[in-house]
C-alpha cells in the first residue's frame, strides 16, 4: 500500500480533467496537504503538497557572520541556515543574492565567500529578504622599515608586499600572456614590430600552450610555489628586444608575460627585472629553450637573481638578496632552476626535504635556507603582488570603462641576459 502511495506521488499530477474530491492536512507529517482526485474514467488517486503553508509548513533563513572582514584574497564568510519547521535544510540559490560590495561566492551548501573586488568600507549581503552586513578591508603588507622587511629579511624594494603571515600557503593565480614569435622566415621580410593577432581557444597553438602552463603548474606544486599559471592571452607578434616585448604588453589584461621563439644572440633567454609592481605593468621575458628557461626568465623578471655562486652572471636576490636566488647542488645532484646547473629542475625551499620534492630517498636534506637559497619563499613573497599587476576581479565603474588604464611609457629597470 505504502508503495503504491509514493507512485502516486513522483508519477501522477492531476491534469484539468481531473475532479478533487478532497483535501486535508496530513495528521502525520505537519506541512504535508493531501488531495484525492478522480479521471475522466471515475478512478481516484491521491497526491500532496509537501510545502503546504495552511498545514503548517514554515521555514527560516538566517545569515551568521562567520568572519566579518575580507579582501581580495581573504573572504568575509557568511553562512546560511535555511531550514524548514522541522529543521530539514531547505534549497536555496545565489540567483536570490546581491551584495553592495565585493564578489559573493557560494562555496558550500550553507557558506558564501565576499572576496574584495578593489572598494573597501561596510557591505550588506542579501539573501532572500534577509541581510547581513560585513567589511572589505585593504590587504595586510608586510611593512619595510629601512630595508629590513617585516619578517626580519633584507628587502631591496621598498615595495610593501601583501603579507599573510610565515605559514600562509594560499594558492594565488597569475594570469599568463604569451607572445609566440613570428618569424622573418614564415611571415617575410617586411614585418612590422607589433602584436598581429590573438589565438583563442579554438587555435592549435592553445593546446600546446595550455600543456605547457600546466607543465609550469606541477614544477610549482612540487616546489611549494603557491602559485598557479593560467593561460589568459596567446598572441602571435613579432618583436626584436625586450623593449618591444614591453612597449606592446603593457596595460594588456595579464599578470606576467612571456615571450617566447626568439631570444638575444647566444642565449636561452632574457629579462627585464622588476622589483615593484604596477598595475598594468606585467613583468615580461624573452625565452626560446626549456619550461625550465621559461621559469628562469619569468623568476627574472618578479625578482629573482642567479645566486653568488653561479657558474656565470653571479648576483643576489633582486628583491631579497639573502635567499631570493639559485644555488646549485641542493639535493644532490639537482639544482634550483634559477642558478647554471645541469639539474636546474626546481625552485629552493626552506620548508621542504629534499625527498618531499624529488619522492626519492635523501638523508634528511633540506631543500633550501633563508641564509643562501629559497627562490619559493620569493616566488611566494610576491605572488599577490603580482596578481593585481592586472585585476580581474575588480569592480569597474561603468562610467571609467572606457578610459584606457595606463599610458604606454618607457619603462626603465635592470636587464639579465640568460
Ligand atoms: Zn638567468
């Protein structure tokens, strides 16, 4: 009999043909209407309505505040509790939300994230009728007080990065713009320097680079870079130099550019150093071997030096001349990809055993050492920095949308050969 009833239920509604014969609140399960119909052909069948209000069917939203300031990196955290008369979790939809300010985003069945989205001040958060207010505050920095930075390091740039403490380990994405170089041998003689089309996904090319990225990606995983490439724009363009790598780059919607088929004469690759980031202003490389030339150049141009002991090109850190370098023989035979080494496959890490990169028995050896070499803590130091060289997430006021962000001045700063 029970059986029957549930058919009845998922399977039968009542058509216009159909009579109601009766109807009346479940004596069992409150909330619950039943109705008894009848067909054209004089069979009756019954169906109800779970959510029935006169039958005493009610339920309740609430917003708690679980964290009550965020930014761009670091959410405010609302939680949702809708529940029926019975406390039986009932659905709900973003589609029903707005907030004043920053991004909300669901991210479990009762949790929403407000993300910064560059305005800071009170926000309210509305779900339903409900709402509920938070903060969008700026992002912490890591103070530099004559040269010394917060965490007692030399910092050669008196750039206050975004700092979350020693033992933040958020991964941060950083949008990739690559220039594959068009060649004087495929595209003629009389090539003019400039960008001279942008491949999309649906390109060949799109594939192989997403490969690549992702080559990038692991090689970070396994170093403890918490950073993560994503393949934002593919262009073609022919170009001569650094300069012209820069001067066509700048104010595209990217975090990091690279270059890459061509590079000096007798090189792997080159790059602009920076040491302070700009919004509009991505860091920029030339590279034309490896994914590990690739990581070198781009480690370049955030910062990153050779190391003092370098085969070639000695120098500290850019950014932090204690640890912000390569060094060879790390883990045995390997080497951080910053210095010459045969082995240049990984980035140094202080917090890391050498077998918890590598998976290959080493007695106890630490991975790097903020005395000599820990190219990850310098890729992670600046990583949010670098995101918001371009700032996906930011609210832009209709009214600006148009007006071009930077102007395409000459850019001044160190150049590193290979
Ligand atoms: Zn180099």
């Amino acid at each position: 009999m029970r059986i029957i009833f549930l058919l009845f239920v998922f399977y039968v509604s009542p058509t216009y043909a159909d009579t109601l014969i009766k109807s009346g609140c479940s004596k069992g399960y409150l909330g619950v209407k039943w109705f008894i119909y009848e067909d054209a052909d004089g069979n009756q069948y019954v169906d109800q309505d779970p959510r029935s209000w006169e039958c005493g069917f009610d339920r309740f939203l609430n917003l708690n505040v679980e964290k009550e300031s965020g930014d761009r990196f670091n959410p405010a955290i609302v939680t949702v509790d809708y529940k029926d008369m019975l406390g039986r979790n009932e659905p709900w939809g973003m589609v029903h939300h707005s907030t004043t300010v920053g991004k909300a985003v669901r991210v479990g069945r009762d949790t929403v994230y407000i993300f910064g989205d560059g305005r800071t001040g009170d926000g309210i958060f509305t779900l339903g009728r409900e709402e509920i207010q938070f903060r969008i505050e700026e992002e912490p920095v890591c103070e530099v007080d004559s040269r010394i930075d917060c965490e007692g390091y030399r910092q050669n740039s008196s750039q206050d990065l975004i700092y979350y403490g020693e033992d933040d380990d958020r991964v941060v994405t950083w949008e990739l713009g690559v220039l594959v170089y068009a060649t004087h041998y495929t595209h003629g003689d009389d090539l003019p320097v400039g960008i001279m089309g942008e491949l999309d996904e649906e390109h060949p090319l799109w594939d192989k680079w997403q490969k690549r990225v992702e080559q990038y990606n692991s090689i970070y995983e396994e170093s403890g870079v918490h950073i993560r490439y994503k393949l934002s724009k593919l262009w073609l363009a022919h170009y001569h130099n650094l300069y012209d790598v820069g001067t066509m780059t700048t104010g595209k919607p990217v975090d990091v550019v690279l270059g890459y088929g061509t590079s000096y004469v007798d090189t792997c690759g080159v790059a602009r150093v920076q040491t302070h980031f700009r919004e509009g202003k991505p860091p920029y490389s030339m590279s034309r071997c490896s994914v590990y030339t690739d990581l070198h150049e781009i480690g370049h141009s955030v910062g990153l030096a050779h190391g003092p002991e370098n085969q070639l090109w000695q120098a500290t850190g850019y950014i932090f001349p204690e640890f912000g370098h390569g060094w060879n023989d790390i883990c045995n035979g390997k080497d951080d990809l910053m210095s010459y080494g045969r082995e240049g496959v990984f980035h140094s890490n202080s917090k890391l055993y050498c077998d918890e990169i590598f998976r290959d028995w080493y007695p106890a050896i630490l991975a790097g050492g903020r005395e000599w070499s820990d190219t990850a803590h310098a890729l992670n130091r600046v990583r949010y920095g670098v995101s918001l060289v371009h700032k996906e997430n930011d609210y832009v006021d209709p009214d600006l949308r148009l007006r071009p962000i930077q102007s395409k001045a000459r850019r001044i700063g160190i150049e590193v050969i290979d």
